[in-house]
C-alpha cells in the first residue's frame, strides 16, 4: 500500500461482494466465491478515477458485534478482525457495503453504529441492486441512520461510475506528506511452498508486523499479497502466496484453493526472484520437490529457505553443512541455488533473503563480452572436449554467445551433429563456475550450422 495516497477501504460483512467490487475498481486480482470467510488477508492496490490516485482496500467479512473476538471464534477470525480494525483505522474513507437482496442484518446495525460512535468518513453502499426491485429494496437501509445507500451492482457495474465521483469528492481535500520515491526498479520476491511451512510468517517478521495472517489452519492465506518495502534503499515488492498441497477431492473448498494455486503461478511469472520456503524440521517431501520444479520452469532467480531453523536441537558448526548437504541430495537440481536456515519466529536470518535478494538482482545484470566467452569455450573443450549426442560424428563447438539482456546462452555447433545432453549441463556447470551465476536462472540453447563450414 503506498502511504503517500488516501486510503479507501470496502468493509462489510461476509458475501456483500467486496472483493467484486474490489475487482472491478482495480482490474481483478481478489478471489471471489460464495464460500463465506473466502477474503481474510487485506487486499490493497492503486487505482485512479478522475486524474485522482488513491488505495482501494479489499478487506476480511465482519461478522457478530465488530471487533468483540469470542472464545469460539478461531484464530484466523479473531486475525480477521485485528486486521479489519486497523485498517479501518488507518482509512481516510470506509465505503460501508451492504447486501440489498438480503436487507438489513444484526452485522449491518453493529457496524452502522461502529461508525458513527467514531465519526467515520463513509459512504452507504448498497450493492446487488440489479433491478428495480432491488433499488426499492435499498431504500431499507436508511433505517440504519448514515442516509441513503448508494446504490449499484458490482457484478454488472451499474452506478459504480457515480460511486467513484463520490469518493473522489470525499478525499480530494486530504492532503498527506509526500516522500521522495526512489528510482530504481522494484525487486519482486515471491515466498512459495506447501501449505504451513511459515511464508506469511517471515513475511511479518520481516515486516515487523502482523501484515498477513498466520495460522495453523492450512490454506489461511488465499489472495496473493503484494506488499511494498524499501530496504537497504532498494524497493521490494513481498509476495505472499497460497500454500499448494494436493487435492484429493472435488469440493468447492478444493476449487477455491485452486484459485489460490492459479494466483501463485500468476504472482510467479511477475516476479524476479522467487523464495522457495521448506520446513527444515521436516523431511523434504514429494510436494516440496514438486513446488521446486515449478520454480525451475519459471526460469527465475531462485533462494531455498530452510524455516523453522529454531527446531533443530543441538546446532554446532558443521550442522548447516549437514542440511545443506541433505537438500542437495534430495534436491540434486537445485544445487545452484542459495540455501538459508532462518527462523520466523525467532526472526533469525529473515533480512538475510533481502540481502541475498539484492545480490540476485545486481547479478542479474552482468555482461558478458564475446572474448571472455571466447576464453571459456576454450577452457571447457580443453578440460573436456564435447561428447557426441545423436549420430556418430563428433560435435565441435564454434561459438558460445549470451543474450544482451538475457541469462541465455547459445552454443554453436556443426552441420549435421549434436551435443550430449550431459555435456550441455557440463557447460551449464561451467558457466555459473566462471561467471559467478550461482541463484540466477539461465537458459542454454544449441545451435546447430545450416551447412558445413569449409575446413
């Protein structure tokens, strides 16, 4: 969220549609279904209306008397509601929704004189208006004392237009103290894993803060969280994604977690480097593997993080050694990656991801001129000269160029050859070696002469 611009926050109780109308304010990101409780983190991003730019909030379904957490509420509702309180706080307008098909409930009165007891800057909106049924039935919640609903559909966006004039008229006085913005490019870090292995927790502890809710029901995070951050002068984007387990079954439970799997692989394609979070107090499993083979496909830049470091009993020096070690021979594909042993809860090595990050992110812009690429071609047909593929003619390298903006590699070979497989992973071997591409994902691809060259 960026606190250089007013806050507008959709608040209501579960199923009035604010993460429709969210969606339509801000091009679609929230995950909407009629599974109550489905929004439970704060969705934020920028949108603009009128040449007037502000933060437009996606927040969790209040239910009961707001902000009274009961004994039998779970931890994630009880999160729910500490986050809806803050953000209401931080707020400088609170768009009040309503269900104009169902009409005035108990959470609808509660939140109504929540509102007026603080003296909230707000705006009535009845959503669900449709028809003209549905207007006439909006007109119920002038009962509650906040005037007359706006009225509008966020699945067809009737009024919505009429809505915004308003919100703008709302907050065009607010004026908030500006900070310099910095210049350089944003550095996109996506958190991935299984379900339970502590992504949104070292996401607030590096945050310092409970940003995202942590729990030990599985699936807890459902959106993608996309949150801003500046360390070391460098602007991050955090990206906390949805667990990813398997699905035994076909409910609507299971479909809406597969709309959280569909927003991670979207998060992992705008993303420059992706954290792969395990749990180290656990055996690497099948899925652990699977969720890294999804990483290598992104062809992003990639850290391994070992959470739950503070699990492990009886560290001496050579312990670190002893897991790395392990995840490399359960994990043999990842070799080239950097492994960090971090505890979330103890808050132990989490800014070490961020600096390895950074280091990630200024590698990503080496140059590799031809003569250095020259010398290398040189020294790896010295040290192991090429091994034949398919056919019976040995290969010769000619050439092996790069990509100028690219980590991609090209090798040049002869009419009517081809390179072993073993051999293209040698060279790839070679290559992090030389350069220092270690963490950093790089394509290789083999050309082959349209026709033989005269000797």
């Amino acid at each position: 969220m960026n606190k250089n611009l007013p806050i507008v926050s959709i608040v209501g109780r579960t199923n009035v549609g604010k993460s429709t109308l969210f969606n339509l304010l801000v091009k679609n990101k929230a995950i909407t279904s009629t599974i109550p409780g489905t929004t439970r983190d704060i969705n934020s991003q920028e949108t603009e209306w009128l040449g007037k730019v502000f933060n437009i909030v996606d927040t969790g379904g209040i239910e009961d008397d707001l902000f009274k957490k009961k004994e039998k509420d779970s931890l994630v509702d009880k999160k729910i509601i500490e986050q809806a309180e803050k953000i209401i706080s931080q707020s400088h307008l609170i768009l009040f929704l309503v269900d104009a098909k169902v009409g005035i409930l108990p959470q609808d009165k509660n939140f109504a004189s929540y509102i007026k007891r603080n003296k909230l800057n707000y705006i009535l909106v009845a959503n669900k208006c449709g028809n003209k049924k549905e207007r006439i039935q909006a007109d119920e919640f002038i009962k509650l004392g906040l005037g007359e609903p706006k009225k509008i559909s966020a699945i067809t966006g009737s009024g919505t237009g009429d809505l915004l004039d308003m919100v703008v008229e709302k907050i065009k006085n607010i004026k908030l103290k500006s900070k310099k913005t910095t210049e350089k490019e944003e550095i996109k870090i996506a958190f991935i894993g299984k379900t339970n292995v502590g992504k949104s927790s070292i996401i607030n502890s590096i945050l310092n803060e409970e940003r995202v809710i942590v729990s030990h029901e599985e699936h807890t995070t459902r959106d993608a969280q996309f949150i801003p951050f500046q360390f070391k002068g460098y602007p991050f984007v955090l990206i906390d994604t949805a667990g990813i387990r398997k699905r035994k079954t076909k409910t609507k439970q299971n479909e809406l977690e597969q709309k959280s799997v569909d927003q991670t692989k979207k998060a992992i394609a705008k993303t420059n480097i992706i954290i792969l979070v395990t749990d180290v107090s656990k055996n690497i499993s099948v899925g652990d593997m699977k969720i890294a083979q999804l990483a290598i496909k992104s062809k992003k830049s990639l850290i391994v993080v070992a959470n739950k470091w503070d699990l492990i009993n009886d560290k001496n020096l050579k312990t670190y050694d002893k897991y790395v070690q392990y995840y490399n021979n359960i994990m043999p594909f990842l070799w080239w990656a950097k492994i960090i042993p971090v505890s979330a809860i103890d808050k132990t090595r989490v800014l070490r991801i961020l600096d390895e990050a950074i280091k990630l992110y200024e590698k990503s812009k080496i140059q590799i001129d031809k003569s250095a690429l020259e010398k290398f071609r040189q020294k790896i047909i010295k040290i192991h000269p090429p091994t034949i593929g398919k056919g019976r003619k040995k290969p010769k390298i000619y050439e092996i160029t790069k990509s100028e903006h690219k980590l991609s590699f090209e090798i040049v070979i002869g009419y009517k050859t081809s390179l072993n497989e073993s051999y293209v992973r040698f060279i790839s071997k070679k290559l992090r070696e030389e350069f220092d591409l270690y963490g950093l994902s790089i394509s290789i691809y083999v050309k082959k002469l349209k026709k033989m060259l005269k000797k």
